[in-house]
C-alpha cells in the first residue's frame, strides 16, 4: 500500500471523453477511477478499485447478516451446464474451445454453477440455503444506444444483477432480496411505505416476469424515432431517481420537438404525496394542460423567504451584485439561494427560472 498520495496512480483528465452522456461516467473517467481498453472493457484504476472493494464489504456485511454464504466460483464453466439449462444457444455467450476440443463458456451469471453444487445438497433438513459470490461476468453484447446497453460498464453490470437476482429471489419469504429492487423506486420512503411497496411487488407479478420485463424495457432504443414526434411533450423526471436516470428524461425531452422538461427534485421514481416534488409535479403538468391559466402559489411552496426574495428580485432584473446589495448578503450567499430556486422549481439557468416566475405570477410576497 502506497505511503504517500503523491504516489498514488490517479491519472486525471481536464475534458471528459466525447462519447460519455451519463455524468457518472464524465466523473469517473476525468476523476482518474476508471478507463477503457476497447468497447466493453474497463479497468479499475486504484482509486476506482479501493472504492469497488469498499462496495463489496458493504455488500458482503449485509448478505452475512441474513445468514447467507459466501463462495467462489470459477469465471470458466463447461458447456454441458449451459447445454443442460438450455441456454447455451442465446447470443450474448461468449463461447471457446480449449487445445482438446473441449467446449466452455465465460459466463454471463453463474446460476448454472451454483445449480451444479446445489445438486450435493441431500435433504429438505438441509434447507433454505442462501450463497453469493462476487465475481467476473462476461457478456458479447451489440452496442446499441440504450436501455440495458446504456451508461458505464459500472451501470450495466449493476443492472444485470439485480435482473438476476430478481428472477431467483423475488418471492423468497426474505424481503431482504425484493427491497433491493423497492428502495430504488421509493428511497425516500418511510418503513410503512416500503413495506406497502413489497407488499404490492410480490402480489401483482413473479421474479421471472420481472427479470423479462426489465431485460425488455432496457433494451428498447426508440431515440432514433423521436424526431418524429409531433405531439405537445411534456417530460418530468426526479433529478435523484435511482431507476432510470435524469440524463436519459433530457436525452428523451432534447429529442422531441417543441418539448418541455422538468426536472423534479426528488431521489423517488414515485413521487410520494408529502414532498415537494410531488406538488411540482401536479403544477408542471395542470400548466400544459392548461397553458392560459396561472398554476397558483402552490409550486413556489418549497421555497424559504429569503429564497422567494432572491427569485422575486431576479424576475425584476436584478444581478446577483445587485440583489446581494439590495438584501445586505454575499453574493456568494445570493448564489446559493438560486441554486436552491433552481432545484426547486425544476429549472436548468436563471433564465428559465425568471420566465417560470413571470408564467406563474409570481409575487414574492
């Protein structure tokens, strides 16, 4: 371990790459955590490993906890697994052949390996078993632009395994396993919501039909059809959302015609009644149903006084010098507060925030 951070490998860089959409990737690349050798290949660089290995335990911490058991598995198995299971003929298997023409395949999971040693256990008496393992998954994948194919290799593998685990965990009597997938929709949730959410999941569908229909909605790409589009749009999306992120909302809004985004601030891809966004959200959409009526007060419900201050004084034209002075503040301080207004209201720049402010009537007071 390296004794001194001038030591350390951290090869930053100034521009993020021109092909990286998602900021997470931006940040990881220029951050020095990560980089790539070719299309689908990565490499943790120390600071990106320490971070993956930090995951892991936090991981592994939580799987002990409920009793389950750690294993290694090799990242090689024999083709008559997969010929057994049925699923050596699906086209994202990476298959090869060693010197005495025997067949394998690099997994893309190892539930075909597990479903191997499962076979050793003898009794009922020996059962419910829960195994984990961390290891290495390979998959030959086209490249189109979305859904499952989106985002860092980072994204894409975490996605793969929660439609994994889906599909052999959801009704398990554990809520352990199902609130991985419920805690994305509603992080903000109480317990009592959660535990509703679980409730609903496991009534309404299986874990198959799950996996299919997450593997399904994130390999569709209709990017290239929304040009085409020619209705009146509106995209709201929650800057936080775990389930599908903000950039995808801004690639969709950016693409049609005409369309109006709003950027909700909120961590839930279900909004929940008592939070702001959910507020903002009944606003954004009664205004573009019914542009000629004022949406009322209610959207600008979020904000402090001294935030109410700030975007009033910015809808009259003032400069953030001039407002600083106006309210005795820094404008360090003035700048804050429209960030804040910004997040609030669901607006980009200050542009959009004063002829958001204008639309609405809004007075300060």
């Amino acid at each position: 371990m390296i004794a001194r951070a001038s030591q350390l490998f951290l090869p930053t860089l100034r521009d993020a790459p021109a092909d990286a959409e998602a900021l997470s990737h931006k940040l990881l690349v220029r951050g020095g955590f990560i980089r790539q050798l070719s299309a689908g290949l990565w490499t943790y660089l120390p600071l990106g490993w320490r971070v993956h290995r930090k995951v892991e335990q936090i991981v592994r911490d939580e799987m002990d906890a409920i009793g389950a058991q750690e294993m290694f598995a090799p990242v090689l198995t024999p083709a008559e697994l997969w010929i057994t299971s049925g699923r050596y003929a699906i086209p994202e298997l990476f298959k090869l052949e060693d010197r005495n023409g025997r067949d394998y395949v690099l997994p893309l999971t190892h539930e075909e390996t597990f479903t191997f040693h499962a076979v050793e256990l003898q009794s009922y008496r020996q059962l419910p078993q829960s195994w984990y393992h961390f290891q290495t998954k390979n998959r030959d994948e086209p490249r189109p632009r979305g859904g499952l194919l989106r985002g860092t290799p980072e994204t894409r593998m975490a996605y793969r395994a929660m439609v994994d685990l889906a599909r052999v965990a959801w009704g398990k009597d554990n809520v352990t396993f199902r609130q991985v997938f419920t805690s994305r929709f509603i992080p903000g949730g109480t317990s009592e919501q959660l535990q509703w959410f679980n409730d609903l999941c496991l009534k309404v569908t299986t874990g198959e039909i799950v996996a299919d229909l997450f593997t399904a909605r994130w390999k569709v790409d209709v990017s290239h059809l929304l040009g085409g589009v020619r209705t009146p749009t509106l995209v709201l999306h929650a800057r936080g959302d775990e389930v599908i992120p903000i950039e995808e909302g801004r690639l969709v809004a950016s693409g049609i015609p005409g369309a109006e985004f709003v950027e909700l601030d909120s961590r839930n891809h279900i909004l929940l009644e008592h939070e702001p966004a959910w507020q903002r959200f009944q606003e954004a959409v009664l205004a573009f149903l019914r542009p000629g009526e004022a949406a009322g007060d209610g959207v600008f419900a979020a904000l402090s006084a001294r935030e109410r201050q700030v975007l009033a004084l910015m809808a009259d034209g003032l400069s953030n010098g001039d407002i600083a002075e106006r309210l005795a503040i820094s404008e360090k301080t003035v700048r804050n507060h429209a960030s804040n207004v910004f997040d609030k209201l669901g607006v980009w720049s200050r542009a959009q925030a004063i002829v958001f402010a204008r639309d609405h009537h809004f007075s300060g007071q």
